[in-house]
C-alpha cells in the first residue's frame, strides 16, 4: 500500500524522493532499526545512507545546491522512513525542520532590504555546509517550560556582544544531541522586557567551547533519537549564526503554523507499518515465522476492517494537512491542523496497541517489530509544542473564540 496515496496523484518529484525512502527503509533502516532499539543508539549508518541518498539537503533551496522540496513532499518523505524506523524519521525531521525555516518559510516572510540580504548571506554559509560537506543540523526546542508550548518567552538567552551573541540555558529531549554538526538553537534576546517576539534562531556549532550533552538515555520508545540534554555554557557565536534575522521566528511561527505538526509523519508512517504486519502476519507472510494461516477468523477480519478504517481516516488527514501547508492559512485549515495532528498521534497509538491484539501474543516478542512500534508510537501525543492535551486546548478555544475576543465583551 502506498502511503502517499495513488503514485498518479504526486508529482515525479515526490515519486522519486518517496522511492528513495522505501528502498532505503526495506533495505537499510528497517533491518537495523530493533538494533539501535534495543541498545539506545543513534543511527550513524542510516543518516550516512541519507547523506548519500541527498536526502539531508531535501529541503534546502535549489538555488543553494539542494531538492527544493515543498512541505508535502518533505512530510510524505518522512512518513515512508517512519514506516521503516519511527526514530532515524523523527531526528531527521529536526534537521529537516532548520532547513525549512531558513528556506521557503523565511522566503515568504517579511523582512526589509538589509535582513533580506543578511539572510541570504548568512542562509549561503549554512546550505554549503549541508550541501557540500553533509552535515546535520538539530532544532533543540524543549526546556521543560511554558516555552515549548508557546507560551512564554525562550528560557535560553543570547546576549549581544560585539560580533555576535553569547548563549546560556538548556535543552532538554534534545535529539540528535551528540550526532549532529550544528545544533538550531531557539533562545530569547537577553535585553530587559523581551518577550516572544525577541526569539532568535542560531545555528551553535557542536564543538563549541561550552557545549556539552549530558544525561543518560533510556526512554520507552524512540530510543534510537538518543535524545539527550544539551547544556549552553557562555557560548560565543557570530551574527552569520542567525538562521533568520532576529524576531522573525516569531513571526514564522504565527504565519506558518503547519512547521508544529512535523513530527506528525513519523507517527503516520508507524501507523501504516502496524496495519502493514498485521495483515502479514494473519497471511502467514512475516519472514522466519511458520506458515500457519489465521486470516480466516471473523474476529481477525474484523479486527482488520477497523484498523484499515483506522489507517485511511488517519492518512486522509495527513495528506490533506500537507497539500494545507502555507503561509498565513486561514481558521478552517488551522483548525484542521490540530485536528490532523491529534488524529495522527493518537491513531498511531491505537493502531499498533489493535494490532497487538489482532495478532495475539507472539506479536509482543521482541524479534518482532510490533512491540517496538508501540512503544514508539505511545511518544507522539507526549511530544511538545502540540501535545494531545494542546491540540484539544488550542482546537476548543479557538473554534470557539475569534482572536483578541473576551466573555466580557459579551453583553
């Protein structure tokens, strides 16, 4: 089954990127992922097989070397790679996401001459080194606070000094924390009174003096994100750090809100991958399994039927959410964003836990990959800015009240 849908419907782009994916998923990513499962590491092999493959450089700009790939493109990539390792999907999205925030969102953004011209300057420098010398770039968000969530300014600070910005704070679920080059650091001008609107986006190199990853890491699921704490101790970097101009991640996060829902196609993808063994399995088709046969039983048929109602619910949602993508979208796509991403995690969830009991209990064997997709999937709905919980909360209010509107006004 395609994930994307029917292979007419995408453009020969998207074809040839989700191609990509599922041969790299069928044979790389998905014979290694219960490795790096199991041992909570991170997959040096599958990203040096997506450095090769071009996919690290899929969302950068066709004018600076890259695909040029548009945000649906990008999300139905991510889902095929999620259908084969949840985790190498979910990391790859946080060096995807950099790019994509210093690419075509930056492009529609509003800027003057002079941070127009900043931005390719400094964009130039950050694309050659993805381009030309491979590496990775992580989007550190979480800090434990308000801020993640969107409602409160960045507890990490960037001081200006001359030449550029001193940082300090912390990152906590900080994936691709010891793999990547450049860790995307989201922080607040240090100036009195900043709020959200100060943000900054700067790219700190890894091997900065007063950079360290600390912690141990031994998660439920998503193991293989190695998603550790990065602590920023007075780290210098320059103004060619800035990812956007300052203040304009503020105004990207509230023009082009879809950029909240990436982490979404991992979980697309773990769904599909569930309803994907279930059927091999009832079929008697799961390699190194002994052909017994039990599709015949109406509770199994059944129990399949739901789930397929499940899967094309869900990847209707996913799919029109991607072709939404835009700048500036108005209240009925916002809506059915957070709608999307909620149906998404949460199905995910109830897909695999289904099929765990459509198979019976040989499927929570560890040889198996479905007890390791349902510990993965149980992460989606925990996972900031839109948690489950925030997706209901911003869904309810905002169907509910137009923007800057009060009980009070109501006579």
């Amino acid at each position: 089954m395609h994930i994307a849908g029917h292979p007419d419907h995408l453009t020969p782009q998207q074809r040839e990127l989700i191609g990509i994916a599922a041969e790299l998923g069928r044979t790389r990513f998905g014979p290694r992922a219960a490795t790096h499962d199991r041992d909570a590491t991170f997959p040096f092999d599958n990203y040096a097989d997506l450095r090769e493959a071009g996919l690290l450089k899929i969302c950068v700009p066709k004018a600076h070397g890259g695909l040029g790939a548009d945000f649906a493109t990008y999300v139905m990539v991510a889902a095929e790679i999620g259908r084969h390792c949840g985790a190498t999907a979910l990391s790859w999205n946080m060096h995807v996401s950099s790019c994509m925030w210093s690419g075509f969102i930056a492009d529609a953004l509003d800027m003057t001459p002079a941070q127009r011209a900043d931005h390719e300057a400094n964009r130039a420098l950050h694309c050659a080194n993805i381009v030309e010398h491979g590496m990775v770039y992580s989007q550190p968000f979480s800090e434990g606070g308000a801020a993640a969530a969107g409602k409160a300014p960045w507890g990490t600070l960037a001081r200006p000094v001359e030449g550029g910005y001193v940082i300090t704070g912390k990152k906590i679920f900080a994936s691709l924390a010891g793999a990547a080059d450049f860790y995307g650091v989201l922080c607040t001008l240090d100036k009195p009174g900043a709020t959200q609107r100060d943000s900054l986006y700067l790219a700190v190199p890894a091997k900065s003096g007063g950079v360290s990853v600390v912690g141990d890491w031994d998660p439920l699921g998503m193991r293989g994100t190695v998603s550790r704490t990065l602590l920023l101790n007075e780290v210098f970097v320059p103004h060619s750090a800035r990812l956007m101009p300052e203040g304009l991640y503020w105004q990207a996060a509230a023009r082009f809100p879809h950029m909240f829902a990436t982490l979404s196609p991992s979980y697309m993808g773990i769904a599909q991958a569930a309803y994907d063994f279930t059927v091999a399995y009832l079929r008697a088709e799961v390699p190194g399994m002994p052909k017994v046969l039990r599709r015949m039983y109406p509770t199994k048929q059944i129990a399949v039927a739901d789930m397929r109602i499940k899967l094309e619910q869900t990847r209707a949602l996913f799919l029109q959410n991607a072709r939404d993508a835009r700048v500036d979208p108005d209240k009925d796509t916002r809506m059915r964003l957070y709608a999307a991403h909620y149906t998404i995690m949460e199905n995910a969830a109830a897909l695999t836990s289904l099929a765990i009991r459509t198979c019976g209990g040989q499927s929570m064997l560890k040889s198996l990959p479905l007890e390791r997709l349902y510990r993965d999937s149980r992460c989606g709905s925990l996972m900031l800015p839109w948690t489950a919980e925030l997706c209901v909360d911003r869904l309810g209010r905002e169907c509910l009240y137009e923007p800057g509107e009060r009980d009070e006004e109501i006579n």
